[in-house]
C-alpha cells in the first residue's frame, strides 16, 4: 500500500488507520463443517458474504472451513482419524531428551565458578534428503543449519574474559577470549569453503554475532588439533574448519539468541537465573553451543545427536562491594530456583565440596543429604546435589535459594598440570617475536602437547627462527605442520607435536615482522592494536585417578563432554592469551595530504616548466638607485640637470 | 613594450647595426608609428656623443636581444598552444578513460518497451454440442471458430488485451457415451480420460435439457478438472439458425469462462505492483492483501504452542497430518512453486493479550479487536528459516493454558467463531486448540493429550488455500462446482492461479528490471557488471517469451518463463556490486582533482586569453591600417 493519488477522504482514512495500527476486524463467521456430520455449509456461506458489509480494512479475520470435501476425502485416506483422547500409558516416546544441570564451584581465588549445561539428545538423521523436518525440542533454526549445510559437528563458543587457569584451575568445557567457531563438514559437502562463508554468515544472524566477519584470512584447517568430539573417525582435515575472533565482544544480545534455543527459554528450570545485567557482570563470561552426533548405547549401533548449549562464569565476590564472604543464589543472579524445566528428563544443581569434607571451610543451607562423586579432569571430586524435579528440594517456601557462607579461606588449590601463557617480545615497529610458555607441572612424567598458531598474515613468521627449548636444550617437535600465509588471503599456521618433560617450561619462540597494511585495511581504532587469537593446546594429561571410558553411561553432564579413550589419561585443551600487536599506522588524513603536496609540487614544477616555454625573456633598463632618484629630484628642484 | 626602451640616447649612436636593427623594429613593430618618426629625426639631428660611450657594450647587447625578441613571442605563443592542444587531445581523454566506470551494455530500448505493458492472454474453448442440442441443418455449419477479442486499458502504460477462441463442434461417439454416465461426476472424470485438455484451456459439453446428469435447479456443471457441463433450456432453442443458438449461449459460457478461466480482476489486482489501485471494491483489495506475493518458493512451518507444558503433554501427529492433508495439494500447486515443510513446538509462548473471561459464555474470549497484538510475542520466538529467505507462511496452534481454559475468538459481533481459528494476510494463521474437556475433578496433571489433527488440519488447509491465492468464490446462481477432490484444487482453480501468478510475476519483473534501469541511468557512476547486464538481458529475454507464450494461451510455459524473468531481475536488482555506497560523491572527486587541475588549468587559459585578445587587437590594427 502506497502514497495514493486518490483524493477519497475515506479511503485516505483507511490508508492511515492502515498504516498507523492495525485494526483488528472479523468479518464472516461460518461454521466449521464437522466432518463427521459432514453438512455443506456453501449456500449459508455466500448468504453471509453477501450481507457483511465491508466497514473498515480487515487485517485479522476468522478462518471460515468450508472444504468439507477436503477434509472428508483426506479423513477418507487416512482412514481413521484419530480422535482426541487422553492418552493412556502407550505414549510413543518422544525421541528428544533434554537435561539440565548447573555446577558451582567456589574457587581458591575466592570467586565463584559457576557452569550451566543445557544438553539436548534427538533420535534423528538430518542428512535424509527431501525430509519434513519436525522438531520438538531441538531448536529449528539449528536444525535447519545442519541439514542445509551438512554439518557433521559444530562448536561455537562466545567468551568475554580470560580464564586464568593458574587461580582458577582448569574449566570444564575450555573457550578462548573472543568468539571461536570449528565445524566438521559431511564427506558429501563439495565447496568446503563456499558452504563454510555460508555458514558462517547464517550463524551471525542466529547469534547476532559479527561472525560474518570470518573469510579466509582467518580460518584454518587444522590437521590435528581439532579432532570430532563426536563419533566418527574423520582423518581426512579439509572437512574441518577452524576460525577464532579475539576482538569480538560478547553482550546481551549475543545472549537473547542463546536462551531462545533452549526448550523452556528462560521461563523456567535453570535458565531462570540467566539474567543478563548479573551475568555480564562478572569476572568471565562464556557461551557455547556444541553440536554433535553421539552414540546411543555402549555398541554405538544407533546414534543421535547431541545439542549442548553451556554457559561458564566467574562472579567475584569482592566486587559486590560486601565485607562478610557470604553467596546465595539470588545475591549472583537476583532470582531463587523456584521449578525444573518440565521438559526436562533431569535437572539438578551440583556444589563442589571436595574441598570442604567436613564442612569446615563453608557452610550450605539449605543442606542436602545427597552426594555424588563425579571423576572430572583427572580427579575425583564430590558433589552435593540438588535434584530439582523432586518437590521436598525446594521446601515450604517454594523456592531455592542455595547459600554458602565461608568459615576460613584457607585450603590449597591443587595446581594444575598443564598451563600456558603467551606474549610479544621485541620493540620497535618492524619486529617481533612471540614467546609461548608451556608448563608441565607433573612432577614426574612427561605428556605430548599439540600445539596450534593461527596468526594473521600481516605478522610475517620467520619460520626458520622457530625455536622449542625445555630447561635449557633443545626440544625437537616429534611433529610439525606449517602452512605459510598468502598476502591478504590466508593466516600461517602452525602446528607441532611437542613432548613435555616432567615439572619444566617449554619456550617456543619465533620472530615475526610487521606487515603494512594498505590503508583501508585498516580497522577502526588502529592504534589500540590487532588481536591474535590464541594458541590452542591439546593435550592428553595423565590422570592420578582412572577415567571413564564408557561415554554412553550416565554421567553429570559437566563430566561427560570430552571423549575419553583410555583410563589413564584425559583431554585437555587450554587456550593462551590473545596477543595484541601494534602495527605501523599511518596517519590516516595522508592520502588527502599526499594528493596535494604531490599535486602541488607537479603543479610548480609544471608551471615553471611552462613558463620557460611560453615567456619571452627580455632586460629591463635597470631601475635608477632610490639614492640617485631622489638626488635627481632635489636636483630638479634645484633646476640643475639631473644625473 | 620593446619598442619603449628604445630611447633616444640609444638612437644617437651612430652604429651601422644599431641602426638596422632600430630601423627593422621600426619597420616590424607597426605597433608605434610614433616612435618611428622620433627615431628617424633622432638619427639626423645626429646629436653630439656624450656620456654614452662608457655604455655601449651593454646597449649593443640590449638591442640584439630586442631584435630576437619577435621570433620568441611567436615561439611563446605556439609552446602555449601546443601545450594547451596536447592537454585537449591527450590529457583530457586519458583522465577521462582512466576515472571512467565500467558500465556493460544494457538493453535500455528493449526495457522502455518493457515499460509500456501490452498484455495479451489468449484462452482455448471448445465448445462441444452433444446429441440433441442442435437441429441438421445447424448442425451443417458446424465445425466453427470464432474468436473474442476484449481490451482494457488499466492505466497509461498498462493494456490488457484478452482474446476467448471458441471453438464449436459436435460431440464424438466416445464422448456422447461418457454424457450418458450417470451422474455428472462420473461423466466429468470419464470426459477427462478421452482427452486431457491442456493448461489454461476449457472444455464446454452443451448437454440437451433433458439430459439427467445434472439437478433440477443447475443448469451449468463446473467439473474438478477443465470441463463443463452447461444445459441448454428450452427458449434458447427458438432460434433456428446456429447464430442465434451461439447468441443465446454466450452469456451462459461467459459465466463459465469468468469462473473458471481468468477474469478481470484478477488480472487487475496480480498487476498491483504496476498499477496503483484506484478505490474500488474494497473487499477485492482485502482479497488481494490476504494472499501471498508470487515467489519461486515457500516455507510453510506449523507451530504448536504449548504456553503450559506443566499441565498439557500434547502430541501431535504433525508428520502423518502433513503427508495426508497438506501433501496433496502441494504437489498439485508444485508448477507454481516450490515448497518446503516443517514443525516445531515452542513452551512457554504468551499470547500478547490476556484473554477476558466472560461469564455469559463461562469462557475466556478473545476480541476481534486484540487479535492484532496477539502475534507479535510469539512472533520472535518463531524464528525465522535459516536455510532460506523465502516467505514463511506460519501456521500456528495454540492450546491455552489451564488458567485461560477454555478459550474462544469472538468476531465484531460478539458471535463465537465457529472454527476458533483466524489468519493474518500474508502472515500466516492461527487456531486455538481447547483441551479443558480433559479436565476432570480428580485429573492428574500433565495431561496428555492427542490432538486430533483432522480438525486441525481442516482449518489449515483452508487458511492455506486462502494465503496461496485460491480464490474460492462463490459461483453464480444455478451452478454447480464439483467438491475439489483429494488434492484439495480442481485443475482449473490450479489454472486461474497460474493465470494471475505469470501475470504478476511478469508486472513486477518489469517494474524491477525499469526501476534498476532508471536508477542505473540516474546515478552515472555506478559499476554495471557484466554478469548484472547478463542477468537483466536473461531477465528481458525471459519477459519477451513469457508475454509471448501468454499471447498464443501456452500457460505452462508463460508461468515458467515469468518465474525465470522474476528470478533474473530479482538477482540483477539485489547483486552487492551495485551498493552505491561504494562510489564518492562528486563534490569530493573534485576536492581531490583541484589542487592539481587548478594550477595546471589557470596558465593554460590565460595564455590562451591573452593569444586571442592580441589576435584581435592585430585584426583591429589591421582594419584601421586599411581604412
């Protein structure tokens, strides 16, 4: 409907009731045939359009059913249609599952950690062709994206903080600063690459996230440090992509699109508490989908796949401004636990104890009876949980409001084994070198490290400076895997296989020269300095206790997301800081100032030139000295001849 | 200027060049006859030497450089020329030639004609007399062909021409057998295994009124497919001559045509992307916004809302209802479009509106008047299709909560709706789903509950029919519309919707490919691809056929060519590199250009200047020496 050139008042006035608010306008009522009486209501129909006259522009309308035949012949096909019934025991089960759980560990540093994990399981194959999809719990724009794009896994990870490992011990699912984004391709994708752009642009618009901003100067395909965590046994790496934005910053609306996934949005269950004014206010803040297909039983004769949604904080404690150290619920997320999500098949909260067997360190109210032992990143902690289906959970006042008040803040952390810190050496604009450390705190065995650096085209790795040392000597890397960057185009990448010996520092260092950029390369602000993502570091860290191996077993969910091969050791991954590197930047008025001084010193050396050829050089009488010119006046005066 | 320094102290030397060269500038620089004659009475007066000896060497070099000086003015003048030519004939082309846009050749003739819409459609009937509906001797002068031609002017630039060939004949062995049927169905299918007429024509049977196939009160039967059965009546057949009995028949086939082949409005309202409406029938114009614009494809997504997942378990068998209820019509609109199917289930979903609870139904209802703000919560929840942008068409299901159980929409006149559902136009519909008869005194919660999707999908189909564009009118009095069968569509209800859909396909793939025209025209310097003048040339191309295909009655093809047309011009329309956003404006450009053009451009034009003023003043010189 636009601008009209009819004068009609009335119909002016249509245009704007239109275009200002909708009106709402029912017009002809027919009643719905009921099939099983199967009267035909046409001449009734007509009557009725007949006499209703059109009084205002309907927007709204009653659906008048009037294909009796329709759905006659369709009940007809169907043979029976099945009447609404309640109904009895035989409901088929549902193929969907969903679970949920919240962990909270206060942590040595005093801060409290607490983890989220939402974890859907559907019965289904999203690469048959030509399916009607039906979702139930599974959110429909992630199934879309996997059956359009032949996702085999996709894990994608939006972070605002640094998890420092050394206070705070390692992380249950491990994300680095900024936005990460790996995706497992079908064998069947052709264009890898064209699907991956695809992608990537349609996950930015689900996570309202700047994702689009991925292309190939900043994905790799990492040969082995991104291995499916699903089942699946995928060697061959085109199929894998790779692809961080440290400078990509996380906030509400990045977190509006993540609740929406789960079933009960944040309306009941856990989610209640995802209040995003509590949760970005905290020390860290990490959120991640993980979509995967997992083994249904211990064979892995059927599988299905596994939607994870996870959500990582750190509150600080100290910043709420408060003396006594004292956590509720509701004084972190300023909402009580009142229900489980309905859906839900479990929901339950954990408390990490270990540390306070006897309750000597803090105090839990409301206490539980219920401990669970879980072993976790190669140790055994216990747990008391909270099983939120279970109505005596939240007691007479109908609500939860878990508290832990602290006795003492003595307790020692365990360090963990394996930690790394990255940072840029040198000075000056022109080089660099980029120091990796590598801690193994095992006192006695030694572990292999995977090591990944993706680093931007525009720091120019001298790969032949590459160095790995270890207390002093020289470690040779049992494995490397080095692709060079391409101008504008692709990022270095590297990737060694390094064997840490036990309670030392491996160094890898290697020198870099600073690229310069054309000038609208550039981003906004350049001086604040180019991230560099972080270097990844898988490892399989020898467990002091014996690992579960059997994935299809029920486990808490925050000990089940890594795959776990053999007993004696498990996964890690540890992610380094992001670097910040200042590149040489112009000032950026120079190409306006630069045409003009060029224009300028063309334009003198042209005009001379011109006047050279064009002029026509003659002497002048030499003008008369000013002495001699006003001699010649006085003389003048005087009435003598002049000079 | 030269001839000033000549001065008379020079003049009196008595130096043979002196002389000569004085006497030559005298004679070439005619500039100062005065001073000529000053000069020659200098040199005879011959004045004494004086202090001029001590000066003389400088003098005689003063004059030798005066005497060059003709030959270099010329000189001067011919470097400025030559350099102002070499920045004409080289300078400016190459500045030109090197900040010049690519710009691909378009088809800007055949797009203007484009402008101008000349729609022509043309329609097959066969007009079939049975037995006993034509006397002999009418009978002799059959087999006939007339054809019909109307026009319509819509607005300046937009013509309507459409074209009815009627063919008359009478009927064969085969098919009197096949009227003998019976009923009137039983003859309509069996008429339709004799001969499958194809897209977009018709078939008329004029049957004897004493044929049984049809009711007393029907005289005209519209089949499922592209057949109809008209009776003839007694005082048609006064006539004695085959004109007259045609005469008496053609405003009953005139109906038949107007219901089941296309009529003119809805021609008129597919081309509401060409032609501004003018303020008609305002129920035509609701009609029109109601269904969806044409588009190569469509999402539909059914969406059961469960606000209450604590007291309703629902289950749906949406995957059953959709291959039984909603399949066969797809499939039977699959030319038109393409169509892709899916279901979720969203807890928790508020309506925007708290329902009322009203005691004289014992119920809680929804106004007409706030069905309006009903959509918009649930609508962000709905999401949209991550896998494509085409136009989702949502059904939605709502089974109310227990604490607004049972739940009814009540229209303006505060009459329940019978099928509690209502749609959106071009959005999609909504119905609300009761479950409050599973409440009982002693009812354990969650309730489960098994939706019966018959009913359901009875509302939805219908809401369906309406957002495609399936116009269900109600016919004129005395005919007969067979019920639509299996599928959900009679073939000629599929025919009128390929008739209006390549008409407003082909009206907005014009106004798109004349808009992208204008605005490349408009805006100079913008980029034109080639791969965006391939697309508009494939887009034009595709126009041309269509209209043709149109004029000769090949829907099929019209409908395809129309849909490639859209498609072309869509993608030339939408294609990145034409973001103008991309180009400086020109006042910049020019900010850039002058600190170089400025100072090249003022010598250039002052020497030119002063060349033609000289010129003149020569000229001037010239006719004064003559007069």
């Amino acid at each position: 409907m636009a601008a009209h050139r009819c004068s009609w008042w009335s119909w002016l006035l249509i245009l704007f009731s239109l275009s200002v608010f909708v009106v709402a306008d029912i017009h002809e009522t027919t009643p719905v045939n009921d099939h099983h009486g199967g009267v035909d209501h046409n001449a009734q129909t007509a009557e009725q359009t007949a006499d209703q006259p059109a009084v205002e522009e309907r927007r709204w309308e009653a659906t008048e059913v009037k294909e009796a035949a329709t759905v006659d012949a369709a009940a007809d096909i169907q043979g029976t249609s099945a009447p609404e019934t309640v109904v009895p025991s035989s409901v088929p089960q549902p193929k969907d599952d969903f679970q949920e759980e919240l962990v909270i560990r206060p942590l040595h540093s005093g801060d409290i950690y607490a983890s989220f994990q939402f974890r859907t399981l559907w019965d289904t194959d999203f690469m048959r062709e030509n399916k009607v999809s039906h979702y139930r719990l599974f959110p429909k724009s992630l199934g879309q994206v996997i059956s359009k794009f032949s996702v085999r896994e996709l894990h994608i990870s939006f972070t605002q903080g640094y998890w420092r490992t050394m206070q705070w011990g390692q992380p249950f699912i491990p994300s680095p600063p900024g936005a990460e984004l790996w995706v497992w391709f079908q064998d069947s994708v052709t264009d890898v690459d064209a699907t991956w752009k695809e992608l990537t642009n349609v996950l930015s618009g689900i996570f309202c996230a700047s994702l689009n901003f991925i292309d190939s100067t900043n994905t790799v395909q990492p040969s082995a440090s991104f291995k499916p965590l699903g089942i699946g046994n995928v060697t061959d790496h085109s199929f894998v992509r790779y692809a961080t934005l440290p400078r990509e910053i996380v906030c509400t609306e990045n977190l509006t699109p993540w609740k929406k996934l789960l079933p009960c949005g944040s309306k009941a269950g856990l989610a209640v508490l995802l209040k995003s004014e509590k949760l970005f206010h905290s020390s860290f803040h990490s959120q991640a989908v993980h979509i995967r297909s997992v083994c249904q039983d211990w064979q892995c004769k059927t599988t299905s796949w596994e939607l994870r949604q996870t959500l990582n904080s750190v509150f600080d404690l100290h910043n709420s401004g408060q003396t006594k150290r004292e956590w509720s619920l509701f004084k972190m997320f300023s909402r009580t636990l009142t229900e489980a999500c309905p859906l839900a098949s479990s929901s339950k909260l954990y408390i990490d104890i270990t540390d306070n067997p006897q309750g000597e360190q803090f105090e839990l109210s409301p206490a539980t009876s219920l401990l669970s032992q879980a072993v976790v990143l190669g140790d055994r902690r216990t747990f008391s949980v909270y099983d939120l289906t279970q109505e005596t959970t939240f007691g007479s006042v109908r609500s939860l409001n878990l508290l832990i008040r602290w006795k003492s803040n003595e307790g020692e952390m365990l360090r963990p084994l394996l930690h790394a810190e990255r940072y840029v050496a040198g000075y000056g604009l022109q080089t660099g070198e980029i120091h990796t450390l590598m801690y193994n705190n095992h006192p006695y065995r030694s572990f292999p490290v995977l090591l990944l650096d993706s680093v931007p085209w525009y720091l120019r790795l001298y790969i032949h400076t590459l160095s790995v040392t270890s207390k002093g000597k020289d470690n040779k890397p049992s494995y490397i895997h080095y692709e060079p960057s391409k101008d504008r185009v692709k990022p270095h990448l590297l990737e060694m296989l390094i064997q840490l010996p036990p309670n030392s520092v491996t160094e890898v260092t290697v020198q870099f020269e600073r690229a310069l950029l054309k000038w609208t390369e550039y981003p906004p602000d350049p001086n604040h300095g180019f991230y560099v993502g972080s270097s990844v570091i898988s490892s399989l860290v020898p467990s002091t206790v014996a690992m579960h191996t059997n994935s299809t077993q029920e486990r808490p969910l925050f000990s089940s997301f890594f795959p776990c091969k053999e007993e004696s050791s498990y996964f890690v991954r540890i992610y380094t800081e992001p670097l910040l590197v200042n590149l040489p930047t112009p000032d950026f008025s120079m190409p306006y100032n630069v045409i003009c001084l060029t224009c300028t010193v063309v334009a003198v050396g042209y005009g001379s030139l011109y006047n050279l050829l064009t002029r026509s050089f003659q002497i002048e009488e030499p003008n008369p000295g000013l002495a001699k010119r006003i001699a010649n006046v006085i003389r003048r005066m005087r009435g003598v001849p002049p000079l | 200027m030269a001839v000033m320094q000549v001065d008379v102290p020079l003049v009196s030397l008595p130096d043979r060049t002196t002389t000569i060269c004085a006497s030559s500038v005298s004679d070439k620089c005619s500039s100062t006859p005065g001073h000529h004659k000053e000069l020659s009475s200098g040199y005879s007066a011959s004045t004494p030497r004086t202090s001029a000896t001590a000066q003389r060497p400088v003098k005689i070099f003063q004059t030798t450089i005066l005497c060059v000086c003709l030959p270099e003015r010329r000189r001067g003048q011919l470097a400025a020329l030559s350099i102002a030519a070499v920045v004409i004939i080289v300078g400016v082309p190459l500045w030109w030639r090197t900040t010049e846009t690519y710009r691909a050749w378009l088809p800007v003739s055949q797009i203007k004609d484009l402008a101008k819409l000349q729609l022509h459609l043309s329609a097959d009937v066969e007009v079939v007399f049975a037995r006993g509906t034509v006397t002999p001797e009418q009978q002799k002068k059959v087999p006939l062909t007339q054809t019909q031609d109307e026009e319509h002017t819509v607005d300046e630039d937009t013509t309507l021409r459409y074209r009815y060939e009627t063919k008359y004949r009478t009927a064969t062995i085969m098919e009197e057998d096949a009227l003998k049927k019976p009923t009137a169905a039983e003859a309509d299918l069996s008429l339709h295994m004799l001969s499958e007429s194809p897209c977009g024509s018709l078939v008329v049977y004029v049957i004897p009124e004493s044929s049984s196939l049809l009711p007393e009160d029907v005289n005209v039967y519209i089949g499922q497919r592209r057949t109809a059965l008209v009776r003839i009546s007694a005082q048609m057949r006064v006539g004695k001559t085959l004109e007259q009995l045609l005469a008496q028949l053609e405003p009953q086939i005139k109906q038949v045509l107007q219901v089941m082949s296309f009529s003119h409005t809805d021609i008129t309202v597919a081309l509401s992307d060409r032609v501004r409406f003018r303020p008609g029938n305002k129920e035509s114009i609701a009609d029109s916004m109601r269904a969806f614009k044409s588009s190569p494809g469509y999402e539909i997504t059914f969406s059961l809302l469960n606000p209450d997942p604590k007291s309703h378990q629902l289950h749906w068998d949406i995957e059953g209802a959709v291959q039984t209820y909603i399949q066969p019509l797809l499939t039977k609109l699959s030319p038109l479009a393409n169509f892709s199917m899916d279901s979720q289930t969203l807890y928790y979903t508020m309506l925007g509106v708290t329902p009322r609870f009203d005691s004289s139904f014992e119920a809680y209802t929804l106004n007409a008047d706030s069905l309006a703000h009903v959509i918009n919560p649930v609508e962000a929840r709905l999401g949209s299709n991550a896998a494509s942008s085409n136009p989702v068409l949502n059904f939605l299901l709502y089974v109310p909560d227990i604490r607004h159980s049972p739940l009814y929409i009540h229209d303006h006149r505060k009459q329940e709706v019978p099928s509690n559902a209502f749609h959106s136009p071009r959005w999609g519909g909504i119905m609300v789903y009761n479950v409050n008869g599973f409440y009982g005194s002693e009812t354990e919660f969650p309730v489960h509950v098994n939706i019966n999707m018959a009913k359901v999908m009875g509302v939805f189909l219908a809401q369906l029919r309406l957002l495609l564009g399936v116009q269900s009118l109600s016919p004129p009095p005395g005919f007969l519309v067979a019920p639509c069968g299996s599928a959900g569509l009679a073939d000629w209800e599929l025919d009128r919707l390929m008739w209006s859909r390549s008409v407003e396909n082909i009206a907005t793939a014009t106004t798109t490919i004349t808009s992208l025209a204008q605005l490349l025209d408009q805006i100079g310097n913008i980029v034109i691809n080639d791969n965006i003048a391939q697309q508009v040339s494939s887009a034009v191309t595709s126009l041309q056929l269509a209209m043709a295909e149109l004029e000769v009655g090949n829907l099929g093809f019209a409908l395809q060519y129309s849909k490639e047309a859209i498609l072309a011009s869509e993608k030339a329309f939408f294609d990145p590199s034409l973001l103008h956003l991309l180009y400086f404006p020109d006042d910049q450009k020019f900010a850039i250009y002058i600190p170089l053009f400025l100072p090249m451009c003022v010598p250039i034009l002052l020497s030119m200047l002063k060349i033609v003023s000289e010129a003149r003043q020569r000229r001037r010189e010239k006719q004064a020496k003559k007069e």
